[in-house]
C-alpha cells in the first residue's frame, strides 16, 4: 500500500496549499515534500544500506531546499509561517 494515497494528497494541498486542486501552490508542494522526505527517513533507519532511497531522499531535500529558497524570496511572512507549521529549521 502506498503511503501516498490520493485523499492524503488532496488532504495536504487542502491544509497547505488553499485547495486541493491547487497542485501547483509552493506552500502545497513544500508539505508534501516534506510528508515525503519523512517517510523515506524512516524507511532509511531500517533499511541503512538502502543507497538508491538515500540518493532519492537527498533529491528531495535538495528540491525543498530550493522551493523554500524562493518562498523567502517572494514570500517571507508565508515562509516563516509554513517552516512553523510544518515543524522544519529549528
């Protein structure tokens, strides 16, 4: 079963994003980055010689890290409330 299911896409983009067709939200794809990049965390503390996930997993943070970059940019009051919520740069 995938830990990705279409109602928890929606779900996310509904949370984060305004809407659930609003794919396209950086807000939105920064959660569900960031929904992905956990659950590929914790498949990696089970799984520690698993390097083709690990590539995978740094792809990820590097996209986020690239999306969030810009958010700061255009966005800084919707930056500082999203790393809020979501819990990520302590």
């Amino acid at each position: 079963m995938p830990y990705l299911t279409k109602e928890k896409v929606a779900s996310i983009f509904e949370t984060y994003g305004g809407s659930a067709k609003n794919t396209g939200s950086v807000e939105g794809q920064i959660a569900l980055l960031t929904e992905r990049i956990s659950a590929l965390s914790a498949h990696l503390k089970e799984n520690k010689k698993d390097f083709g996930t690990h590539r995978g997993l740094m792809k990820l943070v590097g996209q986020r890290k690239r999306l969030l970059s810009y958010l700061s940019k255009t966005n800084l009051e919707g930056y500082r409330g999203l790393i809020e919520k979501l819990g990520i740069r302590k």
